[in-house]
C-alpha cells in the first residue's frame, strides 16, 4: 500500500512538471491571481485530464493541484463552487452570504433586496428560484441549510444573470439539443451551458459518485437499448406476418405497465443536495433524447403500400448488400432498374432525373444513420434501404419541418427535413433521427409491414416513457431499482410466444408426470409474466413437482383444492427480498390445474421506492 502510494505521489509529481511547463509554454503566470482571466488559461476549461476514473477541466485539475485552495478562496470567494470553507452560522444567513453575492454580480439593477426576492418570492408573486426549483423536483427545504445549499444558490444565480438564461424553462425543456457532446465533438449552443453546469457541480462532488452515477445511467440506457433493438429484430423479421400478434400483445401489455403509474408521488432524497442536482442534469440530457424520439414517433406517416407484386420483388431484395464504397457505382450501372423499383414502373426521362438527384443526397444520409444507430459504413448497406431512402427524398414534401423548440431557438432554426438533408451529421439531432425514421418506415411500408412498424413504433413510445419514469427518479438507488423493476417486467413481456408455450409445456409435463389426463391452464397474461419472470429462475423444476405433489393429495382427499405458491426472485440486481405467490388449483374431477393468480410483494425498502416514483404498490395479476 505505501508502495503504491509512493508511486502515485512521484506520478502526480512529474505530471505537475509536465502542466507547469506547458503553462509557461502558453505563457499562463500561475503565480499571479489573474491567470484565470488570460485566454490561453480559459481554453483550458476545454480540455480534460482523468483523475480516478472522471475526465475533469485541465483548468479545474490545475487549480485544484496547483493553485491550492487558500489562494482559490482569495479569487474566487468561498461561495464559489469548488471552494473548500467550513461556514459558520453567520455566514450561511441569507443577509449575509446575498449581500456577497450582490458584489459578485457587480450590476446597478441588483441590490439586496431584489435579489433575495428573486430566491424567495412565493409561487402567487411570480415564483422565486426556490419555489422553481422545486417544480424541477428539488425541493431545497428536504435539505440541510448547509453550505451546500448557500453554494448551489449562489451559482444558479450567477449562472443565470452572467448567461442571461432562465434556469427553470432551461432545464424544464430536455430536448437532444441541450445534450453536451463535448468530449466527442459538434456541441450546441444548449449543451455548452450543460456543460458548464456539469463542470462546476462536479467540483463539490466526489468522483466516484460522478463515475458512478454516469456509469449506471450508461448501463441503463444500453439495457433498454437492447430491448428495443429486440422488438425493432421482431419487426425485421416479420416478412410473412407469423408474429403480428405477439407485437399487438406486447403494445398491450406495455400499456399495462403503464398504468400501474399513478400521479402521486412522494418526494424522497437519499444523496446530498448536489449529488442529487448533478444526477438531473444528467438525467436531463437523456430525457431529452428520449422525449424527442416519442415526438418523432407520434408524426403520422403517410404514402401508400406497394401493392403485392411489388412487395415480392422487395422481399427478393433481403439479402443484397453493397459496400460502402461501392455505392455511387453500383446505382450508376443499375440506374433504370433501381429507378424502376423506385417509381414501381417504368421511368420516364423525367423520373430519371428526379431520380439522379436524390441518389446524389444518399450519403447524407448514410452520416445521419452511422451516428445515430448501430449500422456501421464497413457492413454496406443494403439495396432495399437505397431504394426506401430515395422514395423518401423524392416524396419528401419541401416544406415539412419537425417540431424543434428548444430552448432558446429562434425562427431560422426551424428548418425543413429537405434543408436539414443537406447539413448531413451537422443537421439538429432530431432532424437526423426524423430522417432515419422516415427511410424505416418506408423500407418496412416495401415489405407490405406498414401497420406491423405502427404497432412496433407504439411499443417503442411505451418503452420510452418507462424509461423517461426512470429518469425522474430522485437519488441514485432509487433509480437503479426503478430500472430493475421495470426491466425484469418489460424482459417478460418481449419473450417470444413461442419461449413462453415451450416453456410452459416443459412445467406442465414435469407437474402432471405422475398424474395422466391433466390439461395446466392460464390466462396469457398470468403465462406470460408466470413463465417471463419465474422461468429463468432455479427453482422453476421444483415448482412444477411441487405442483404435481399437489395434484396427488387432492386425489386422495376433497377431489379440489388449491394453493399459494411463496417463491423469492433472487437473480436480479437490485431486487432485494422480491417475492411473491403464486395461487393455483386443481379439480381432480375434470383434470384442471389452473394458474389463477400472481402476485409480486416487495421488502418495504423496495415498496417505498415504487410508491415514490408512483407506481402502485404490489404486482398482481388474477
């Protein structure tokens, strides 16, 4: 361990010589307090280093190792985030710590008077920054009058009033836009102002709840990726119609789901004021993709179907593939023949133009669906999509636009889907996910599946709004079992019906081994969340011989019985003490096991999370 620390010191160390030779470099004078006023210094703020996991500001890890914080305090006042100042009582009254922040601002218009109306005016005055910020669901009087509070105030009005931004119509409004893509490239407007508030919250927090905590919205977000991607796989693969219904059974039981949500919430908290700030920024940035996506969604879509002859020759198309740097030439010397497929009939000079040059726009759009799906340049792309993406361009009316009112937008932001074309992956994100939208839903209406992809976009706007229920969640825990509560249910319901049958013909022969002639019945409902969540688990075998045991005592005593199965789910993260029963009877007369109800119960721990996120307490289906 000393080791270990002695190596880390001597790191640290040579890693200091290294800034502070780059600084001179620069021409940055660390020793003098106006550093930080020199362009040079603030580029910096841009550029990051990883400490213990977290990519944090240059500028930050410069001050924070360097600069030290006695000199910090002196530059910056101890109201500053990142400062470190144990706070007395005095301090920390309201008279004392506004009459400082009225020095910071440095404005004529702001004396102490407007500015503790600004904090504190009730809702029926106009709705201070307090009373705004518990509609963003935090409630500052659920925490200490500590420091932290003082701090998170005293940034939040310096933030807005130096930015000339409201805070609350900000935030209040996720939409892709205000997402920070700085670490990768082509941030906006909107997520450069994330950006800064991430940064400067970071500072007082420690990083490993930072790692944590994007770690575990990262872990998220890919599971609930996987489970749309299964249910856009089942849509692939229904060229023949075999799994309509299990889509139509899935939108309905997603809508089940769903309304288990309630409108009340109770308000808990269980991380620290900025702990909790910093998760719904986070949170924030993926609520915004997940409600522009739900828009994009509920556009109606229109054209006509293709009719059945056409359809076949689509089908014949599945499996042609063109590399990516193949394509300009492989529409040239097919150019009649895809046009034909195109127009569905034969083209006319006129066709053929309109043709050419929406074949041009074709690697726009390749950008748009490399960065905003799983589709990579190097597998090629098939021929069916070539020919859907240039239905689309052609089709396309020139003055269609997606609604894209992000903060702070003005009127030429609004521009078409034709003109956002064009900007390729510099076009808003919306617009691009509208555009790889428009060619799916084109692509599936050639294979004869337009009310397939309607029901598969329904069950996709659910799944988004179970996500979204996730993201509201107050405190890191909370989250994680909102996430794992809803995923293990929604994992049951994506199962195949023919999983779910296997599975419940391998329980109802294990129940009636012993026991000839008798028929195991249940609602689909019950069989799908029966078999979905209880048939994975090890102790499935044994419950279909419990089962059978069962059987046996009623033919030897009342010829009907019944029975409530306890059983524990013990494979899911997160899920401690979920258990449950499962009510069954049998007729030994007419030879009928039944399944007739299922229930899930919960440790309180767990209840009291469900309740607060809304969601009705205990699982049952009968």
């Amino acid at each position: 361990m000393k080791d270990n620390k002695a190596k880390e010191s001597i790191q640290k160390t040579v890693f200091i010589n290294f800034i502070l030779e780059e600084l001179e470099k620069k021409g940055i004078d660390i020793t003098k307090d106006d550093y930080n006023q020199k362009s040079a210094f603030k580029e910096l703020e841009h550029e990051f280093v990883m400490e213990e996991g977290v990519l944090i500001p240059k500028a930050w890890w410069i001050e924070k190792n360097i600069v030290g914080q006695d000199r910090l305090k002196k530059i910056y006042g101890k109201y500053t985030l990142g400062i470190t100042h144990s706070f007395s009582a005095l301090e920390l009254n309201d008279s004392i710590w506004i009459r400082d922040l009225v020095d910071t601002l440095d404005n004529d218009e702001w004396d102490e008077f407007e500015i503790e109306r600004y904090f504190y005016r009730k809702e029926e005055d106009g709705c201070g920054l307090v009373c705004r910020l518990q509609k963003l669901g935090i409630d500052l009087q659920r925490f200490p009058n500590d420091g932290e509070k003082v701090k998170l105030l005293f940034f939040l009005c310096c933030f807005e009033k130096q930015r000339r931004i409201k805070m609350i119509p900000f935030l209040s409004n996720p939409t892709l836009e205000n997402v920070d893509n700085g670490i990768i490239g082509g941030i906006t407007r909107n997520g450069a102002l994330i950006s800064e508030i991430k940064i400067n919250i970071q500072k007082e927090i420690t990083n490993r709840y930072i790692k944590d905590s994007k770690d575990k919205l990262k872990n998220i977000s890919y599971q609930w990726q996987n489970i749309i991607e299964q249910v856009l796989y089942k849509l692939d693969l229904d060229v023949g119609g075999w799994n309509e219904k299990d889509l139509e059974r899935i939108d309905l039981q997603l809508q089940f789901v769903q309304s288990m949500f309630l409108s009340n919430k109770i308000i808990q908290y269980k991380d620290t004021l900025l702990e909790t700030f910093y998760l719904k920024i986070l949170q924030h940035e993926n609520l915004g993709r997940e409600n522009d996506i739900i828009d994009i969604q509920e556009v109606d879509r229109e054209g006509d179907d293709p009719d059945a002859s056409w359809v076949n020759q689509y089908k014949k198309m599945l499996n042609q593939v063109v590399n990516e740097g193949e394509i300009k030439e492989f529409i040239k010397d097919n150019r009649k023949k895809l046009a034909n497929m195109v127009f569905r009939k034969k083209t006319s000079s006129n066709d053929l133009k309109k043709f050419d040059g929406a074949s041009n726009k074709i690697d726009f759009y390749l950008g748009m669906l490399e960065d905003n799906t799983l589709w990579k340049r190097e597998d090629g792309i098939p021929v069916l999509i070539i020919i859907s993406c240039i239905q689309e361009i052609i089709e396309l009316n020139k003055n269609e636009k997606v609604k894209n009112q992000f903060y702070r937008y003005k009127t030429e932001d609004l521009r078409t889907l034709n003109t956002e074309l064009y900007r390729g992956k510099e076009a808003y994100a919306k617009s691009q996910i509208a555009w790889v939208e428009k060619v799916r839903y084109r692509y599936n209406s050639n294979l004869g599946k337009r009310d397939r992809a309607r029901i598969t976009y329904k069950i996709i706007t659910h799944l988004d709004n179970l996500i979204i229920k996730i993201y509201e969640s107050n405190s890191l825990e909370d989250m994680q079992v909102l996430h794992s509560y809803l995923l293990m249910l929604v994992h049951a319901i994506v199962d195949d019906n023919e999983v779910i049958e296997k599975k419940f013909t391998w329980f109802s022969d294990i129940a009636t081994r012993e026991c000839v002639g008798y028929k195991l019945i249940a609602d689909d409902q019950i069989k799908q969340f029966f078999i979905g969540i209880l048939g994975t688990m090890p102790y499935f075998d044994n419950l279909a011989e419990q089962t059978g045991d069962f059987i046996k005592e009623v033919e030897k005593g009342s010829r009907k019985g019944e029975k409530y199965w306890p059983f524990e789910i013990t494979t899911i993260p997160y899920l401690d003490r979920l258990e449950g029963y499962l009510y069954v009877t049998v007729d030994s007369i007419q030879k009928i096991i039944v399944l007739r109800k299922l229930k899930l119960t919960s440790s309180e721990n767990i209840r009291l999370i469900l309740y607060s996120a809304g969601y009705s307490i205990g699982f049952c289906l009968e």
